[in-house]
C-alpha cells in the first residue's frame, strides 16, 4: 500500500510539472519553464516530415530557445491522456502521452498542432524535473 500512494504521489507531481511546462511556456514565464528541466536535459522536436524543429541539450540551449519562442494570443498547449511508468525505488519515470495546441483569436478556435510526447523524469534536489523530452509533431494546419 506504502508503494502505491508513493507512484500516486510522484505521478500527481510528475503531472504539475507537465502544467507547469505549459503554461509558462503560453504566458512567457521562462524561469518557471527552465525550472521543468534539469540542468542537463534533453529536448527534441521532430516534424512531421522527421525534420528537427529543436535539439536543446543544456542550460544555454534552452535559455534562448525560450527567450526567443513566440508567445501568441489564444495559443495553449494541451497535454492529454499521460501514461506513467513510475520507478518510486530508483526516482525516475517515463511518461508517454498526446499534445496539441489550441489556436485561437477573434473569436475563432482550433487545432493548430497536435502529436505524442515522450519523457523521461528524476527526482532531484526535492521535486521532479524533465531529464528527457521528445515531442513529435503528427500534424499541423
């Protein structure tokens, strides 16, 4: 029972954190989001056509990237559907699930892109952070 509340728990903070990554991400919070990463993180995005979009591995890399990511008017990432493989003994998670970012403005709303996320987690220096991030891109308007 001691080990089912502890993967419920990590899988409660593991899912903070994937909130916190996109909403600070859509209202330019970018200590907030550089605090959803360690230090040493990995993050790739790959396009539809197995282009890269981003490779970030390290602090510098993800400082610019998010300084110069474009914050826009009615767009939020989404994550939906996570599926967590929580390790509560070594501290560590993987965690699969589906994105999309809603488009809106002027009264209008969609789907702007949508595709899967694929994560790695650790514990450190008291909270969970992203060692890991591998997001595809499915589809795009």
């Amino acid at each position: 029972m001691e080990r089912e509340l502890r993967i419920l728990l990590d899988e409660r903070a593991i899912t903070a954190v994937m909130n916190d990554y996109c909403q600070s991400m859509d209202e330019a919070q970018h200590d907030r989001w550089l605090g959803c990463f360690t230090d040493d993180a990995l993050y790739e995005v790959r396009l539809p056509n197995g282009t890269a979009y981003a490779r970030l591995e390290g602090r510098d890399d993800f400082v610019r990237f998010i300084a110069d990511y474009p914050v826009l008017a009615g767009h939020r990432h989404v994550y939906v559907t996570p599926v967590f493989n929580v390790d509560p003994d070594a501290r560590v998670a993987d965690v699969s699930c589906y994105w999309f970012v809603l488009a809106g403005g002027e009264g209008k709303a969609g789907i702007g892109s949508m595709g899967t996320a694929r994560d790695r987690f650790v514990y450190s220096d008291g909270r969970w952070r992203i060692k890991e991030r591998r997001i595809t891109v499915e589809g795009m308007a």
